[in-house]
C-alpha cells in the first residue's frame, strides 16, 4: 500500500456528543405537565451516538491504481481511479465550504476536520477536494502513484 493516513474529526466527535447529552438530559429542563416519553429522547442520544461514531474519522488511502476514501468504519465510501487525476495542489478550504459531503463549485468536499485540504481535478475538468491533516504528503503520495502507473504503461 502506497499510502494510508486517517484524520480523528474531534469537532464531529463533540457536537453529537452534545447533542446526546442534551437529549438526555431534556427530562430535566421540560415541563413536568407535558413529558417526552424516556424511550424517545434515548433513541435520539443513541442515534446521535451513532452518527457521531459514523462520521468521526475519515480515511484516505492509494491502493494499486485506486484513491480511496471512507468516513468512519469504512461507510460511505469513495474511489477515484489514478488515471482519472490531472492535476493535484494543496488548499485551504472555507470556513463557508465546511466539513462533510457535499457540493462545492466545481465538484465535491469530503471533509472531517479542518481546513487544509487536497484538490484533484479529474479529466473530466471537475474536482474532487479531500480533506486532510497532512495535504503535501496526500500530494506527494498521489504523484508518486502516477509515476507508478505511468512508467506501467511505457513498458
């Protein structure tokens, strides 16, 4: 394997955690005439548990002439093909861009944490933008699998 690195997004890991807390709390603070069933606000701290779990952490690794990435256990995941990438720089994202999965211009943000990032333009002139807490090594490792796959190909 050429590279492997995974980023611990604390941010994520901290608001679901508050948002448990919170939930469990609730029988505290609400009106003693008008109750939220128990079972209710612990479903909603167990899923808040969950998702927290799901989205704390995000993979990157280039394997063979693969880059993949994945949140948490390893869903959802994503694959971009080598031969796919013409171009590859170190960024800093938005505060406006944040974290997660979603559209940007041009392309989409996978992100956990943080701010520096990794754009990939592909062929098809749109961009792929990973987050990571160590973009030159992402570059450099991504550039090393090119070179890889282009001398494959001159032989």
């Amino acid at each position: 394997m050429a590279y492997e690195h995974t980023q611990q997004g604390w941010p994520v890991r901290i608001a679901f955690g508050l948002a448990a807390l919170a939930l469990l709390s609730t029988p505290v603070l609400q009106p003693q005439d008008q109750p939220m069933p128990r079972a209710v606000l612990a479903g909603g701290a167990a899923i808040a548990v969950a998702l927290g779990l799901l989205w704390s952490r995000m993979t990157i690794l280039i394997e063979g002439d693969r880059l993949r990435w994945s949140f948490g256990p390893g869903w959802p995941r994503f694959s971009l093909p080598i031969a796919e990438v013409t171009s590859v720089e170190v960024m800093r994202t938005t505060l406006w861009q944040g974290w997660g999965i979603h559209r940007v211009r041009g392309g989409w943000l996978y992100n956990i944490a943080g701010f520096d990032a990794v754009r990939i333009k592909r062929r098809d002139g749109k961009h792929v933008l990973l987050g990571t807490d160590e973009p030159r090594r992402l570059k450099s490792a991504i550039e090393r699998a090119q070179e890889r796959r282009h001398e494959g190909t001159r032989r």
